[in-house]
C-alpha cells in the first residue's frame, strides 16, 4: 500500500501541496484528477520518491521514501506525461533495458525480460528501431516497456494520453485496465480527463494542492466534479 | 527537416561493420582521426578517401543521406575557401585539406554513430575508460552522458525548429538580435525542462553510477580482420 500522511510540499515560500492525506491500496485502480496546477503530478512524485514531503511522510509497503528511495523506485514504476524525455537509449529494446541493467541484471535475463516486456505490449517487431524514428504511440508503449520489464507492483500514468491521438489513447488505456484486472498490478492514473476515469475504482480529487474529495468512484457527484474545476 | 535529425543516428542493418565490437571501433575512430592530420599529400589523401568511402559502402549508409545531410555544413566549407582565397590565395591546396579532414572527421564519426548502437557505445566506452577509476571518474557516468548526447541532438533540433516556427508564425524578423537572442533562451528553457524530465525518468528507473553495463563485449574474427585492414592502412600511407 502507498501512504501519504499529512504530507505538505512547496516551491519556495507557497505550498503546491496542503496536508495530503491518501492510501492507494493493492490491486486498485485510482484516478487522481484535477484541474491544471491542482498539485497533480507533484503528489504523483511523491509516490516513487523523485520529490521528498517538507512536511509528512509518504510510505511505500511500509518504507518511508524520505529513508529508502530506491526501493520506493523499485516498486513504483512512473510513465511521464513527456514520454520523449523518458527514453534514454536510441535503440527500443535498449532503452527497454535500461531499468534491468540498473537492478543488475545479467545480459540474458535482461535479453528474455526485454523480449518479453516488448511482446506484451506488441511491439516486438520495433525492438531494433531507433527511437526517434517512432510514432508518439510507439514511443508511450516503449515508455511502458521500460517500466513493465522492471515488474512494479504499482504504476503511476501521469496524464499518459495528453499527446496522443483517439486510437492510441484508446489503447494506452485497455493495456492499464489489463495490468490492472489480470497483471494485478495497481494503478495510479493522473488526469484530467473525466472520461478516462472509467476503469478506476477509486478517485482523488484535487483543488489548488488540497484534497477535495477521496473514495469510490460511485461516489463522486457533478458538484465535486465543477468544485475541481473540471465539469461545465 | 525530420529527415535531416536522423543524420548520423543507428541503424540496424546486417553489415561487417555493426557486427564489429563497439570498443574496437571507437579504437578505430581515435586512430584514423590522428591519420586524418597527419595526411598531407594527394597519395595519403586519396588512399585515406577510399578507405573511407569503403567503410561507408560495407555500413550500407546511404549516399544521398550523406549529401543531403552534409547540406548543413556546405556554408563552413565554402566560407573556409572564401578565407584562404582571400587572406591567402598561395595556400589554396591547404585549404582544400582543411575541409577535406573536417569532411573525413564527420564520416568518421558517422560510420560509428550509424552502425553503433548507444548501449554499445555505452559499453565500449565504461570498458575503456576503466582507467580513470583512479582518479575517482565513474566510467558509467561518462558513458551515459555521451550516449545522451547523442539521443537528444535529434531533439534539441525538432525544439530548435518548433520555436522557429512558431516564432516564424508570428512573423519574428530572424535579421533582428532581439529575435536570435529570444530563440536562445526559449532553446535553453526547453532543454532544461527535457534534462529535469530525463534526469527524473533516470532516478525513476533507478539509475546507478556504480553498476556496468551488462552488455558482453568479446572479439570475433570480424574485429581481428578489421583489425589488419587498419594496419594495412596504415602501412600503405606511411
């Protein structure tokens, strides 16, 4: 389970974040949504320990991501919102390895974990290309290669459609309902699409770095909704 | 214009140079540049070109891509000419030599970037720098900025050229400083933001200084035969 408890964050003298308090259970799918600068995707970070609380504490299984980050990163896979700038290597099967050759893995693991990360997301046929040469689509499921070949037990979607067109959108959304109903893998998904939320089971609602509304989807009515900022 | 970005970026193919051992190659590069410089007569020019044009026709890169791609550097080579014919018309030859190994330093380098892979460069480079252990230099750390170096040219010229653009479309005189100072500081802006994004996708896929690449590097019979043709070389240009 990940656990924000009070958790306070701020760029300079201004807190993005206010007293965040959030549990993402096991095999759940949360959609964390809100409207631009409502403290998103920083509270996204908080999850894998790539930005540390001022004030509070997030736990990842019961470790503190101020005391262990890198086992934080173990378990919590991030898919940025820039998904060019996540793709280190130029190659699409060694950029896939790249996370594998940081946990130290051997030449012919890494080899059958990577082939086997590229099929899943049917994209065997691109392992030699070079990344630069791929379609947004290709490059997002490339992203989530690299993340699904390292085998979190949590993955963070931080608004992982924004620069898609509908097909691949469609798509990047069934392969995070499948992770989530067969993989069991739970997910997180940032957004601020409404539409997107439809395979969560639970919701957290953000305005201004506070949160308005946490719990089952059934739950969430039209007035949190315009609150947020996001309905009509 | 995207067609210009892939200009020297890998590409799979199945040729005697990407087979090639990455270190031997980088080997390689170091080699023929110090060649390049100590070629002066035509005999050296002309053998040193052909050696070149050979690696070229056995990497299957494609002739017109280099031309195409070379466009960028055509303005260099004529305003070097335009030099030597003005402050020196004595030395004309010199300045054909000149562009001449800057052309040779570029198809040098290409070769490499084309047929080498970055995880192989990558590899070959935390191999080779191992000595610098010494001195407390983490090879990985080398080896990984290299190799994003070379990911993110294609990058940096794709922002280069929405910025343009965009400026372009609000009808930005580029004759103006103002505008070239603007495109400056839009270009740093953007490539920060891309370096805080890599640098957070790293530490997310716990990147460490301290692990080796896991690619296994051993010579093959290419790289010794490669090996003699380099020696040949060198042989029959001094």
């Amino acid at each position: 389970m990940i656990s924000v408890k009070n958790v306070y964050f701020g760029y300079e003298e201004e807190f993005v974040l206010k007293d965040i308090n959030v549990e993402i259970k096991e095999g759940t799918f949360t959609a964390i949504i809100g409207a631009n600068g409502s403290g998103k995707t920083t509270l996204a970070k908080h999850f894998n320990g790539l930005i540390m609380p001022d004030k509070g504490s997030v736990l990842v299984d019961g470790m503190e991501t101020k005391k262990d980050s890198m086992n934080a990163r173990k378990k919590v896979g991030f898919v940025f919102q820039n998904f060019e700038d996540q793709l280190v290597y130029s190659v699409v099967e060694e950029d896939v390895g790249f996370g594998l050759e940081n946990l130290g893995y051997g030449y012919d693991k890494l080899k059958c974990v990577v082939d086997e990360a590229l099929e899943k997301m049917r994209i065997s046929h691109l392992a030699k290309q070079n990344v630069n040469s791929l379609s947004q689509g290709q490059k997002q499921l490339v992203a989530l290669a690299g993340i699904l070949a390292m085998k979190p037990k949590y993955i963070v979607f931080d608004e992982p459609t924004t620069n898609l067109d509908e097909k691949n959108k469609k798509n990047i959304l069934n392969i995070m309902k499948e992770l989530n109903k067969k993989d069991k893998v739970t997910i997180v998904l940032i957004t601020n699409v409404l539409g997107e939320m439809k395979y969560a089971d639970n919701v957290v609602v953000l305005k201004k770095g506070a949160v308005i509304f946490n719990g089952k989807k059934s739950r969430l009515n039209k007035k949190i909704i315009k609150e947020a900022g996001l309905g009509d | 214009m995207i067609k210009k970005l892939y200009f020297g970026q890998y590409r799979h193919k199945e040729t005697i140079l990407h087979y090639l051992d990455p270190r031997i190659k980088l080997i390689y590069v170091m080699v023929l540049s110090i060649l390049v410089f100590l070629s002066k007569d035509t005999y050296s020019v002309t053998i040193f070109s052909l050696f070149i044009v050979l690696c070229i026709l056995l990497a299957k890169i494609d002739i017109k891509t280099i031309l195409k791609g070379l466009r960028s550097f055509y303005f260099i080579f004529i305003f070097l000419i335009l030099m030597y014919i003005i402050f020196s018309p004595g030395q004309l030859r010199q300045g054909f030599i000149a562009i001449w190994r800057f052309l040779m330093f570029i198809l040098i380098s290409l070769t490499l970037t084309f047929t080498t892979p970055i995880a192989g460069l990558v590899a070959a480079l935390e191999r080779l720098s191992k000595p610098l252990k010494i001195f407390g230099i983490k090879p990985r750390n080398i080896a990984t900025m290299v190799s994003i170096a070379i990911r993110f040219i294609p990058v940096m010229f794709i922002n280069f050229e929405r910025v343009r653009e965009s400026m372009l479309s609000r009808l930005a005189d580029f004759k103006k400083m103002k505008n070239i100072k603007l495109v400056v500081v839009l270009m740093l802006h953007r490539m920060l933001k891309s370096a805080s994004n890599l640098s957070d996708a790293m530490y997310s896929r716990i990147y460490d200084e301290n692990v080796e690449s896991s690619k296994p590097l051993e010579f093959k019979k290419y790289d010794y035969v490669s090996m003699v043709f380099v020696i040949i070389l060198i042989l029959i240009i001094y």
